[in-house]
C-alpha cells in the first residue's frame, strides 16, 4: 500500500515541487519503503511506497512507460497477473513485476475503461505526456481514499486531506453541509464534501478526466443493481448459501497475493471468524490473528477474547490478543485523530489505531471483516425499514440511522452554521429515489453500501492501519461479492436476525457457538463512557481559544454536554459530548485555526 500525491497547473505556471515534497511526507507513514517525484510541464506527483510485493528497481513510482504515460498508484490490484499475460498477448512490454506498470499499459490498451478490468482496492494518478491530460481514479467502493484541494490556476490531489493541509493554501472554512451530515448521519460526509470548504473528495466507482485548462468529466464506471436477476430465479436458500460461500473464498483467495504475510484482524464475530476458516481451507499455515480488548468502563465489558479464542484454538492460528486499559485509550486519542483524513466518532478508531501499531510489527497484510453488515444486511434496523412502504423508506430510514433530526440542530449549532434546510434528510430522500433498487430494502442497503460503508468504517480502518504502514484488505467488498449479495433476494439477507445467508455458510465451517452468538459491536468503554482521562482531553479541547474563536456550538449545548458527560446520548447510542469534542480536537490536531 502506498500513498499518492501531486499538484496539475492550469495557468502556465510550474508545479510547485516544494508543496509536492511537503505532501509526500505527510503520506510516509503509508509508504515508508520508498519514495520519488517526477515533473513534467504543468504537472508533477509525489508518491510513498510500502513494499508488500517484491519489485525490481524498475518498479519504483512515479512510474513512465513507453515515454507516454507516467503515473501514481495505491491500492492492489489482484488479478494483475492475469492482466499482465493478456497485455503481453497484446505487444505490452513489461519492465518491472508491479501492479503499478500493468495499470499504466492497461490505460495504454483500453483507456479509462481499464477501471472495468481492475479487481481489487486502488487510487491512481495518471499523466498522459502528448496532451498534458491527467486522469484520476478510485476504486469501486472507495477502499483507498483520493482527496482534492482545487483552487485559481491549479489543482492537488493526495491520499490523506492532513497531507493537503501540508501542501498550504488549503480554505479551511467549514463546509456546513458538512456539519449537517456528521452531526446528522454519524460522521458520514458523502462525497464530494468533506469538512473543509477547500478539500472534495473523488467519489467511489469514478474516474476524473481533467484537462490542461482545468475542464474536467467524471465517468462512474460501476453501481450494481440491487433488484433480482432473471438468471437466479430458480435458486432455492441452500443454492444462495453455496454460491455466497464460493465468492467469499474468491474474494478471500484474491486477497492472499502477498510476497509477505497475509494475517487477519479477529474479533471473534462471524465475518472475521469466517476469513480465519477460508484461509485456512486455502491452506495457509502458521495464521497470524490479531484482537484487542479495553478495560470495562461504567460498568461496561471492553472485550470479546472468549470468541476470537475459541476461533483461534479451532484452526490452529498464532494468535495475539491485545488489553488496553483506559488510561492508555486517553494517551492514544490525540495520535488516532491526527491519523484521521476526516473526523470520525465511532468509539472504535482507537481501538484500530491501538492494534494497528501493535498488528504492524509482526506482519503487513491483513484480511478484515469490515462490511459484512452493510452488504449482508446485519444490522437491527434493516428489518424496520425492509416492513415499511417504499416512498415512507427514507424517513424511516431517517428516524432510524440518523443521529438526530434536522430540528434538534437549532439548539445545538451557532447560527452561522445552521442550514435552513435538512440537507441530510434530502440527500437520502434523492439516493433512494434513483432506479435500480427493487425494495425499501434494497434501497437502504445500497444507501449503506456504497456512502455509509465508504466514509466511516471503510475510512475508518484504512486510515488507522496505513497510519502503521499496514495493508488492511477487505475480501467482503469484494466487488463480485457485492454484486451477488445486492441481487440476493432480500428475505434470505434478513433471515435469523440478519445476515441469514451469511449465516448459513458459516455453518459449514465454524463452530456454532460463533454463528449464533449475539452480534457484538466493538466496545470501547473508556469513550463511550467519558472516562476521566479522555474527559479531561475533551474538556480542554472545547476550552481552548480556537474553539472559541470558531463557534461552530451554541455554548449552552456544551455547558449542558460537559455538566453530565456520560448522560446525552444520541438517538443511536453515541455519546454526545464526544460527537461535539471529537469535531474539535480533530480540528486543532490539524492546526485549523
């Protein structure tokens, strides 16, 4: 995995090569096994590389082949190899064994069409020499990130916002569209906005064209439809279950292309205990798994070791378990957030940062089973909104998922950043009324999927793995899985509480006691319950004079917050406060002043 930069000028003036560097060293904890800068005319790109495949000299980035192309890639491709053989076929030369040179010749064979033959996680930056032409892309679920600062005469796109911030002349007024979606929908800003007015993020599933007069067209190359198939009419339950198991192991084998170490992060639930059984099936011995725990807080538990222990002594894994008390979540906090692109509430970002550190001195590949709910169907809510009728699906989906309503927010933002609109509100309202869902519940799912999965979990575990320099894979956004699980009929996704089909291939091969166990959410007692330490971090965040300055919160809210920090609770369950603090302490962690 490795980190991209680089700036495109518009205006006849040089790339600055300084800002380039600045961005590039931001991004070293993503790649900290290599780095390089290549210019040319009105552009130059930065990139960091973490050495997961062994490579010859040749294939060091920024990358040129054939004196046409030079480009910038993070992520994996895994059926590269595949790829390889047929542009060979094709009079391709190669020069190195990298992914990275295979997406170069494929843009050279197919064009921006050459996404459409990609498996696996990626971003990239491509220049074209003839025509000045740089063509940005994003795989189809968003795994790795690409973010954007535009601005008079010039653009620059990284893989982290902090490596922007580093570049300089970012606008970093607040986006209260933004404001609106994260208090609203749980930290989900949906692209194209982030937090800042200055920084865009490319959407998922899209490729960007942009010319040298700064022009630009977005192609999105990919939204499976979420209704049912005519070539799957005749399956029965037991046919779902075999075709879902196979593509998992698909998507689990794909993810075993590694010249190092492939371990998994193990929570004991069934997604991940599912990718411990697939691996092993596969034939992969000596399995690293890796699970961490806190210390119980408010009279909360802080882990789920007696799951991950039996899965571990079942298929014979080298397993760590990690115990961190509460004391060490307050002293982590501040190197999580300043590890965030974006700022992100749930409880668990510590928890990821905390293992990553630990997880990366052993190896540098893991498999998670991050997404598992969201395609599948795994959360409670899902059989509320699948009883409701579908022009009543966004408002239930609504008063369900999202944090509070529009109306509460009066109370809560300065007037400066309070929107007369609920744009939250409208922005589910327009996605679910696209084409291409069948049911309510296929509406919801494909909301899930391709915006909330994205910008929270998704986000969520790519930057705090990379933050260490580990490659975190995710075999349930495997994009055919995904495609076979939107097509499943909706009452089989549901079916036992959630995630039936799941369920019923898990069957197969896992012990029953993890199969039927009660789904679990990864506990994190020291914040959820504002433990001193952590409350002593927030109390001086919304303290301190930027804060002030900022005035993002009506005073009164916070007074009210701080007075009971362990009792407002959104309609969700998230702490209040540290909805409030976390916006904050990212914020100055990133010297927004």
């Amino acid at each position: 995995m490795c980190g991209l930069s680089g700036e495109i000028r518009f205006d006849g003036g040089r790339p600055d090569l300084a800002a380039v560097e600045r961005m590039s060293d931001l991004l070293a904890a993503r790649g900290p096994d290599g780095r390089g800068i290549w210019t040319q005319g009105a552009v130059a790109l930065g990139h960091r590389r973490l050495k997961i495949i062994d490579l010859s000299d040749s294939g060091a980035q920024p990358m040129t082949v054939a004196d046409e192309i030079t480009g910038v890639f993070n992520g994996c491709v895994y059926n590269y190899q595949e790829l390889r053989e047929e542009l060979r076929r094709l009079g391709h030369r190669f020069k190195s064994t990298s992914d990275t040179e295979v997406v170069l010749h494929a843009y050279r064979q197919w064009g921006t069409a050459c996404v459409e033959r990609f498996y696996g996680m990626f971003a990239f930056a491509l220049v074209e020499h003839r025509t000045g032409r740089l063509v940005l892309g994003r795989d189809r679920l968003g795994i790795k990130p690409l973010y954007l600062a535009p601005a008079p005469g010039r653009l620059r796109f990284a893989s982290s916002l902090p490596a922007l911030l580093a570049a300089g002349d970012v606008d970093t007024s607040i986006d209260p569209v933004a404001v609106h979606q994260y208090l609203s929908w749980h930290a989900t800003v949906a692209p194209p906005h982030t937090v800042l007015n200055g920084v865009c993020k490319l959407p998922p599933a899209t490729v960007r064209v942009v010319e040298p007069d700064g022009s630009h067209r977005d192609h999105r190359y990919w939204q499976p439809s979420y209704t049912r198939r005519t070539e799957d009419l005749g399956m029965g339950p037991d046919e779902w279950r075999d075709a879902v198991l196979e593509a998992l192991r698909t998507a689990v084998r794909r993810r075993m292309v590694s010249d190092v170490p492939v371990g998994v992060l193990l929570s004991g639930g069934l997604d991940s205990s599912l990718i411990v059984a697939l691996l092993a099936d596969e034939g992969q011995r000596d399995l690293k798994t890796f699970s961490v725990g806190f210390e119980a807080e408010g009279g909360e538990e802080g882990d789920e070791f007696r799951y991950s222990d039996l899965v571990a002594r079942e298929f014979g894994t080298d397993h760590r378990r990690m115990t961190v008390p509460s004391q060490r979540v307050s002293t982590a906090l501040d190197d999580a957030v300043a590890a965030m692109s974006e700022p992100m509430i749930s409880h668990d970002v510590v928890a990821f940062h905390l293992l990553s550190e630990q997880v990366s001195k052993e190896v540098k590949v893991v498999q998670s089973g991050q997404g598992a709910d969201e395609v599948f169907a795994g959360y409670y809510w899902y059989p509320e909104l699948a009883a409701v009728a579908r022009e009543d699906e966004p408002q239930r989906y609504a008063e369900t998922y999202f944090d509070r309503p529009h109306a509460d927010l009066a109370r809560i933002l300065q007037p400066h950043m309070l929107l007369p609109e609920d744009v939250s509100g409208r922005f589910v309202r327009e996605h679910m009324a696209r084409p291409g869902a069948q049911t309510a519940l296929d509406a919801a799912l494909r909301l899930d999927t391709h915006v909330m999965l994205v910008d929270d979990p998704v986000k969520r575990v790519d930057n705090m793995t990379m933050a260490w320099g580990l490659e975190a894979r995710v075999p349930f956004l495997d994009h055919e899985l995904v495609e076979l699980a939107a097509a499943c009929p909706p009452e089989l996704k549901l079916a036992d509480g959630g995630k039936g089909v799941l369920k019923e291939a898990g069957r197969k091969l896992l012990p029953r006691e993890i199969v039927d166990r009660p789904k679990g959410y990864f506990p994190v007692p020291a914040i959820r319950h504002m433990a001193g330490p952590v409350l002593d971090r927030v109390r001086e965040a919304l303290a301190a004079p930027e804060a002030k300055k900022r005035g993002i919160f009506q005073e009164s809210y916070v007074a009210e917050l701080l007075a009971a920090p362990d009792e407002h609770r959104t309609k969700r369950g998230a702490n209040a406060l540290w909805q409030v603090a976390l916006l904050e302490i990212w914020l100055q962690t990133h010297g927004i002043t």
